[in-house]
C-alpha cells in the first residue's frame, strides 16, 4: 500500500508539473503574440506618420506626384481654376480658407485668415504661430484643426477611409529673415528670397492598439536657392 502511495504521489506531482508547464508556454505564448502585436502596430502606426509627412509636403508644393492636386481640364499639368495649388479658392463657401501662400503678400493675407493672435491660429492643417514655440506642443493643436490623409492632395471621392483617420499633419509657415546668419554651407538650402518660407511639418499617427501614438517632424524648404541656379 505504501508503495502505490507513493506511486500515485508521483503522478500527481508529474501531472501537476506538466500542467504547469503547458500554462507557462501558453502564457509565454500569449505574451509573445502581444509584443508581436504591439510591435507591428507601432511599425504600421510610423508607416502612417511618414506618409502623412509626404502628402503634407504635396499640400505645400501643390501637387501629387507629378501632377497638381487639381489638375485642369485644359491641360494635366496644369492647376484647376479656382484652386491654388490643393487648396480651393474660387467660391465664396471657401475664400476664408487658408492656403499655401507664394509670395509675401499672400503671406500677409494667409495670417490674416488665421487670426495670428488667436490661441491656436490654424485651420485646415495650415498654422501661421506668432513665435517657433508656440505650436511646440503637439497637445495645443486640436485635432480638428488638422489635415487627414489625402484631404486635400487627393479628388475626394465622399469616401473617407478609416485609416486617414487615425492621423493628422499641421503643417507652421514661417517668414524666413535669418540670411546674413546663416553659415555658407547652409547657403544651398536657404529658401528663394521670392518665396522666403520654411515649414515645420507636424504628422501624428495613432495606432488601432490603445496607447500607440508616433510623431514626427519635419523642416521643409520647397524653394531653395539652389534651384534658382
């Protein structure tokens, strides 16, 4: 008797480390899967936060690839009337709306419409702050004030897709005056005095996992001099 006691303790115990065993590997499992979830959403998410950092740059430069945003009907390569670069001008719904302005002029008019003065001087994705640190905060700018994916670069369809949702880009202007501090091998890269403006471009991207959130930012100078030469 005494022998099969110790037998069936035996078992026990072996049945028991066994089973501890199979739940130490499904936990294993399972936290694996978790990491591998949490890694490929955050790669998707950054995915995300690059391609809006590219359609913001198409905004600025008023064209999607190698064709304007609006193309006319009277030739590919040219802009739709009523439209400057992406952004619609030619109807009284929308001549509020800010755009990407070419020349200093209409610099002064993009900041009107934007109020510079106002807490949060954006709309549409286009800022005009007062000061580099004003919009320093990804927090200060709410998330109606920025530009889905493919809002504006791409023919709305009246299909919003899921995914341009989850991400937005804001996109500062700022009047370039710093020229006689620049050092010269910066000289290349200082914007067309015609077209004096830098961008601060702002993409953030959030995951479909609670808690994944990526940004990126970006110094865009679509006109710089070495294009003049």
């Amino acid at each position: 008797m005494q022998e099969r006691g110790i037998a069936l303790l035996s078992v026990m115990v072996t049945l028991v480390l066994a089973g501890l065993a199979v739940l130490a590997s499904a936990r294993a499992g399972l936290l694996y899967e978790m990491v591998a979830g949490h890694r490929s959403d955050r790669l998707r998410t950054h995915a995300m936060a690059e391609a809006l950092l590219l359609d913001a740059e198409a905004d600025i430069l008023g064209r999607h690839g190698d064709a304007p945003c609006q193309p006319s009907a009277a030739g590919s390569q040219r802009t739709a009337s009523g439209f400057i670069g992406c952004r619609e001008r030619g109807t009284a719904s929308v001549a509020a709306a800010p755009y990407f302005p070419q020349d200093t002029e209409e610099f002064d008019e993009v900041r009107s419409l934007l109020q510079v003065g106002a807490a949060v001087p954006c709309r549409d994705g286009i800022c005009a702050p007062a000061s580099l640190h004003a919009l320093a905060s990804t927090a200060a700018l709410p998330e109606a004030l920025g530009a889905r994916l493919g809002q504006f670069t791409r023919p709305s369809d009246g299909a919003g897709s899921a995914t341009s949702m989850r991400g937005r880009y804001w996109v500062e202007i700022f009047l370039f005056h710093g020229e006689g501090t620049a050092p010269t091998s910066l000289q290349q890269v200082l914007p067309d005095p015609a077209r004096p403006f830098v961008y601060r471009i702002t993409a953030l991207a959030e995951g479909h996992k609670p808690g994944t959130q990526v940004v990126l930012r970006s110094l865009f100078v679509p006109y710089p001099r070495s294009q003049l030469q």
